[in-house]
C-alpha cells in the first residue's frame, strides 16, 4: 500500500486533488465511479482513500463503497468528502469506519492536515499489528522430545493447508502454542490470530461477542469473527459454547457469512478455524451438550497435544525460556538453574502441565535468594530438611525388610529417571552410572520390563507399556 485512490464523478476535483498531492510527494489513483473504484481496490489496496459520498452513474454510493472497504481492507483510513454534507451523513460516515469527513469545498491546508494524520494513524497501527504478529511467530515449540517431535510434525503436515484442526489434551499442555505455530507458518501468517476464550465469555453475550452489532449510538462495532477476516479463529475449549450459539457458529462455517446483531446487512468473512478442548466431546455430543454436525465441521484433522509427563527431557529448555521472558517482561532476575534443581523439576508431577511449570518459574524468581543458580530447596514442597544429610523415609519403605526395601527404593528410583529422560535407556544408564546392558538386566531383574509380553509396569507406571530400548528415544 503505498499510494492514494480518489473517487469522485467531478474530473475536476479527482485531478485537483491529484496535484495537490502529488506536489507533496504522493504517488495518486482516480476513480470516477463505484465500478473504476471496486476495480482499483480489488488491483491493490490503497495507503488512503479519498471517497466522495454522491458518485454519479454508480451503482453503489460513498457509504455503500465505506462498509465495503472497511470489511474488506479494515487497514485502509477512508476520508469522505461531499458537496452536500450535513451533520447527519458526517455521523453515519464515521460510525461506518471513515477516518473523517471533509465538506465541499475545502480548504487545501485542511485536508492536508487530514490526510497526513490519517496516513500516519494508519502507519502506527500496520507496526502495532507487525509487532504482535511477530511476538505471536516469535512462539516456538520448545523441546527436542519424541513426544513434541511427533506434535510438531504433525502440526508441520497442517500448516499450509486450510483445514480445520482440533486441538486436544490437558489444561495447560500447550494447546494453544500449537494453534499459534500452525498460524505463524501458514500462507495466513500475515493475517491476524483471534482467540474466542469459550469458558469466560458470558453465554448471553457469546453471540454479540462473535458477530458483532450494529445500534444507532455506537454504529458499527465488529465481532471477533470479522476481525479474525483472513486470518485464524481460535476456539479455546469448544466445548464450552452455548448450544444455541453452536448452531449459528456451524451456519458460518457453512456460509462463510453472517449479520451482526441489530444489522442487517451479510458479512462475508474468510477465515481458518482451528479449536481446543480439553474435554471428551464424543461424551459431550451423548449428553446432549455438544452438535455432532458442528464436531464434524471442527474436527477435520484431530491433534493430540501431550501433556508435560510426556516431555520430561524438555522441561529444563521450557524453565530456561520463562526465566529469560519474565526478565525480559517483569525484569525478575535472570538465574540459572542448577543440575540438581533440573533434575527435581524433572520428576515433579505437573497436573497442571506447562501453565503449572511456568507458575512455578515465576514463583521461585519473586521469592528466590538471589541471582545464583535456582536450588532444589526453592522448588514448591522441596523445602530443606533440618539434617541435609537425611532422607526422611515414608511409611511403607520405613516397614519393609533392607531386601525389599532397597528393591522398592532401585525400582521407583530408576523408573523416576526413566521417565525423567522421556524412556531414553542409554541416556538413563549414563545418568546412573550403569552400563546399558547391566541396566536392562537390573531392571528385568525388578519387574520393570521392556516387552509388553511380560506384562510389567512401564515407562509411565502402566501395566503393558514399553520401555524404549534404542538410543533415539
């Protein structure tokens, strides 16, 4: 965008213009007519427009071209300039989107005051939309895991096309990350990524909050779905939509089109949808809680999102990157973390996944020692015991004989640090100072086996799971 059209049906004023602003450095388009007009639109999108109100010989009037512009290439300022204004075409021009509104005939310094300040609202908005776009592509997938190996290919597989995708797993595994990556990397990466938070919108304002609406005091004010026009609609926890929205939400999908609430006119959006949940929506479409047509809309490529149990080895890399961000955001200190600390994080249990993680993250920065390495006894429940230098035994191992006990104490310790480097074995002996083979053969010799045949508990603790037995992982 880097010129300016001007539509007017009077030659003399189109080319007025014209040199006006051309003796100022700008490069200019006319249009005498809404068709000349639709088609230089339509060509390429214009830095500004200047649009008279009453276009003679034409099928569609200034306002008609506004609404049209404003739908369609929200970005571009739209100046409407008339010959017969009045107070009531000035508020009706502004409610549908036009940056001001200028009577003929106008003074040239004024409208080149005008066109200046909108030129330069419009410069401030594309560097704000650049900036969030590129925080937004700026989100990686972090971890080199088996498991965040498999979702990132497969999210690779969906992001050049326009396929609907839904996102499953835990709260806070890092659904919405995964949205986020098939946006940067699609053809739509340029276009905007707008959330629809499902669970926190009010089930009576749902629809005004999707479509818009449209009232006499506020005129126009647009829906999520029309922001999210050529770009990516995200449905965070689809599950919570309110049935009767549901409805509408699958006639959209179908027609790609809508009316604002109190509007009457169609809104043509062009949109990818890509939604989340964290719940089982085949049990949700049994109890009658959720459409199975709009399922079958939604869930054209299922993705499964693993939880952080399932990426251990990454959760270092992930305590690295909140601890760089909340320095670089909240300006916490910038620590490292220890080894001992690492390995503690490892074997935590994260119900709450990569949400919990960052939380924590956040909590031990606020309350830390200082700007040395984070240590074992600032993690949540880890706090130091009065003799360091005991372990402070529960009460099954505290009752066992030394025989059982140390046999409890081998197995739960080395299936810890199985799971801890994601069933990685040769990863695991070099942790524990084993060789491979004598590793495998204490733990046959536990009942922690690596065929599934031998119906022994597995790397998450399950009857029937494999170990993983070569150096991949």
């Amino acid at each position: 965008m880097s010129d300016i059209l001007i539509v007017d049906d009077e030659r003399d004023i189109r080319e007025l213009i014209a040199d006006i602003l051309k003796d100022e450095g700008f490069a200019t388009r006319l249009a005498a007519n809404s068709d000349d007009c639709m088609e230089a639109l339509n060509a390429e999108p214009p830095a500004l427009m200047i649009l008279d109100i009453w276009l003679k010989d034409s099928r569609m009037d200034g306002i008609d071209i506004l609404k049209q512009v404003k739908r369609d290439n929200p970005d571009v300022p739209v100046i409407i300039i008339s010959g017969h204004g009045n107070i009531e075409i000035a508020v009706a021009a502004i409610r549908q989107g036009a940056y001001d509104f200028i009577e003929k005939p106008f003074n040239i310094d004024q409208l080149m005051v005008v066109i200046t300040r909108a030129m330069e609202t419009a410069r401030l908005r594309r560097e704000n939309t650049a900036l969030r776009r590129r925080e937004v592509t700026s989100a990686e997938m972090l971890g080199a895991s088996a498991a965040l190996r498999k979702l990132k290919d497969q999210l690779d597989r969906v992001t050049k096309s326009n396929g609907r995708v839904m996102l499953t797993g835990e709260p806070g595994s890092g659904k919405e990350v995964a949205a986020r990556y098939i946006h940067a990397n699609s053809t739509r990466a340029t276009g905007p990524f707008v959330t629809v938070s499902s669970a926190s919108i009010a089930p009576e304002r749902m629809e005004e909050v999707l479509f818009g609406r449209e009232t006499p005091e506020r005129g126009v004010e647009k829906g999520l779905l029309e922001q999210a026009h050529g770009g990516v609609i995200y449905f965070d926890e689809v599950a919570d939509m309110p049935l009767g929205t549901q409805s509408k939400i699958l006639r959209v999908l179908t027609e790609q089109q809508f009316t604002r609430a109190g509007g009457a006119d169609k809104v043509r959006v062009d949109l990818r949808v890509i939604s989340s949940t964290t719940r089982n929506l085949t049990a949700e479409i049994g109890a009658g809680r959720f459409r199975q047509e709009l399922f079958d809309r939604l869930n054209v490529v299922p993705i499964p999102v693993p939880p952080l149990s399932e990426r251990r080895e990454d959760i270092p890399l992930l305590a690295s990157h909140f601890i760089e961000t909340f320095n670089r955001v909240q300006g916490l200190p910038l620590r490292a973390i220890g080894d001992e600390a690492a390995a503690m994080l490892q074997t935590m249990d994260w119900p709450g996944n990569i949400r919990q993680l960052r939380n924590v993250v956040e909590r031990v920065l606020i309350l830390g020692d200082g700007a040395g390495p984070i240590e074992p006894r600032e993690l949540p429940g880890q706090d130091a015991a009065p003799d360091e230098g005991r372990l402070v035994l529960g009460g099954q191992l505290a009752t066992l004989p030394l025989r059982e006990a140390r046999e409890l104490f081998e197995r739960e310790y080395l299936l810890t640090q199985i799971n801890r480097f994601g069933g990685n074995i040769s990863r695991t002996a070099n942790f524990v100072g084993m060789e491979r083979s004598a590793l495998h053969r204490k733990l046959k010799s536990l009942g922690v086996v690596s065929s599934a045949k031998s119906g022994g508990r597995g790397l998450n603790g399950d009857e029937g799971d494999d170990l993983d037995e070569d150096d991949e992982g």
